[in-house]
C-alpha cells in the first residue's frame, strides 16, 4: 500500500496491512497446493484398488491355458473358469471413481493455484511499484535535503565569516583598548628598561660624560615619578644626574636638549653626537624622546640654562588618543 510520506506510525501500519495481505495470498496459494496433492493421492489410490483385479488378469493370462488342458472334458462351470471375484469388481469400481475424482480435483486445484499465483504476482509487483515509487520519493527528498544542507553549509559558512570579521574587529578594539590603557597609565620606567638604559649610558660615562640635569613640573606627580626613573637609570649608568622641579613650556613627551648655539640657533655642533646618542639609548628603551635646542629663556630650573649643560626634560604626559572604532 502506498502512502505519501507522513508520520512514522502511518508508515509503520502500512508496512503491517502489506505483509497481513501478502500472508493471506501466501496461505490460500498453500491451501490450494494441499488440495491438489490430496486428488494426487485420491489418484494415486484409486489406482491402487485396482491392481489386484490387474493381478488377477494377468495371473489368468498365464494360468488359462493349463486350467483349460486339465478341465477339457468338463463343462464349462465345472471347470471353474478363471472369473474376478465380486469384490474386486468393487474394488476396481471404488479406484475407477476415485481416479476420476481426483483427476477432476487436480484440474481444479490446478487452476487455484494458478489463480492465487497469478493474484500474488500481481501483489509482489503492485508492492514492487510502491517500492520504487518510494525510493523515487526517497531521491527526491534527499537531493531537496541535500539543497537545504547546501543552503545551511552556506550560512553556516557566512556566519563563521561574520564570526571571524567580529572576532577580528574584536581583537582590534581590544588592542585599541590596551593603548588607550597604556596611554592612560602613569608612565614609568620598569626594572627591565632601567637596566638596559643603564648598559647603553655607561660607555658614555666611561668617557668621562657623566652629568647631565633631569627637570620635569613642579606640579605634576606623574612627571616627577617618570623622572626619578630616568634618574635611577642614570645613577645606574655611571651618571651624575642633577634633579630639579621648574619646567613650565606647555609641552609633552621626553626631550632632550642643550642650549643654542646663539648664532645657528642649533645645538653646537661638538656636542650633537653626545646628545643624539642620549636620544638614541632612551629612544631604545621604548621611550619616544625628540631633540630640542633650548633658548636661554627657556624656565628648565630657577636658573637659566647654562652652556655645554646636558639636560633631559620630562614633560607632562601626551594626550590619550581614542581607538577608531570610538572615534566620532
């Protein structure tokens, strides 16, 4: 029985009333097989009731010709002429009209039997059709399982692209985070820094440079802390740093300087390489430091800057700039 796809328990009955029927063909095709072998055996005895009267016969056939010498002179019914007894002719009556019922009933038996094959044939190939009408209806829900497989592997795929574009702006506007953190933070010289400040300002010191003046705000905490850092690295460097609190030029960042060769305007000349290669070893260390010829008004102490003097200005910390994604 065929039935559009549905539920489970619909499949399952169908499947049930398919095997009840095709149990029921199967029985009454058996059924008739059994008739037909019974008339086989009606047959078969009825021919049995009739071979003792073929017996009988063909006993005679052999025994007349010596059962007529030995009585020729007789009459006939003294001789007791070889006759088949009554009950034979019974017997042989009794197998003739079993034979003929049981010819009878093979032909009928026979066209059953033909008639159950020819209706469980016909079953087999109606369930033979379903079968594949099934299978048909089966390809076709696969290949549309299939599509929307397809179309799910396809979101699936385009989610995960849109996972990794907000995995990947994610990790962006943490690490835009972790500047803004680092901007915000009190700057200060870690142990590390400090000791790698110090090996890079000890060939210096070895040369004989050894002072250089460390100013920063007087009112500003956060400078003056930056500041005894580079003092400590100094010191650890073989310096003789000169600490002083005055600085007001409404600056930012590190600078290093010396006072202007009044005539260029420029840091003199014999000193460039000291002052660059200062820059250079706090550039290193990770700290940006820009070069700065220093004019004599310029408030880096009570006192005016003075000629040949190396001086380091810390100034007040750059402003924090926020991440793009934050940006209006």
């Amino acid at each position: 029985m065929y039935l559009p796809q549905g539920s489970p328990e619909i499949s399952a009955i169908a499947q049930s009333l398919d095997s009840l029927i095709r149990a029921d063909l199967q029985h009454l095709r058996d059924l008739y097989f059994g008739w037909l072998l019974f008339c086989t055996l009606i047959v078969g005895f009825g021919l049995g009731l009739e071979g003792p009267e073929i017996v009988h016969d063909m006993i005679g056939i052999f025994r007349r010709e010596t059962i007529e010498r030995r009585f020729w002179l007789a009459l006939s019914i003294e001789r007791r002429e070889w006759k088949v007894p009554e009950w034979m002719k019974v017997m042989t009556a009794l197998g003739w009209l079993l034979i003929v019922v049981g010819v009878t009933g093979e032909f009928v038996a026979e066209a059953y039997i033909h008639e159950a094959d020819a209706v469980l044939d016909t079953f087999n190939d109606i369930l033979t059709s379903e079968v594949h009408k099934e299978v048909a209806s089966a390809f076709v829900q696969a290949s549309s399982a299939e599509k929307v497989v397809a179309g799910f592997g396809l979101q699936i795929a385009q989610a995960d692209e849109r996972a990794k574009v907000a995995k990947k702006e994610a990790e962006s506007e943490r690490l835009e985070r972790v500047k803004l953190e680092l901007q915000l933070a009190p700057r200060r010289l870690s142990n590390k820094q400090i000791n790698k400040l110090a090996d890079k300002l000890k060939p210096l010191a070895s040369k004989g440079q050894k002072y250089i003046t460390i100013t920063s705000s007087a009112f500003d905490v956060e400078s003056i802390d930056f500041k005894r850092d580079f003092e400590t690295a100094f010191t650890a460097g073989g310096w003789m740093p000169q600490v002083t609190s005055w600085l007001q030029m409404n600056k930012r960042g590190v600078e290093i300087g010396m006072l202007e060769d009044p005539a260029t305007k420029q840091i003199p000349s014999a000193f460039v390489p000291l002052v660059q290669t200062v820059r250079d070893a706090i550039a290193g260390v990770g700290v940006p430091c820009e070069i700065r010829p220093l004019s004599p008004d310029d408030p880096v102490s009570l006192a005016k800057p003075e000629p040949k003097v190396l001086y380091l200005l810390v100034h007040s910390k750059p402003e924090a700039v926020a991440p793009k994604g934050n940006a209006k």
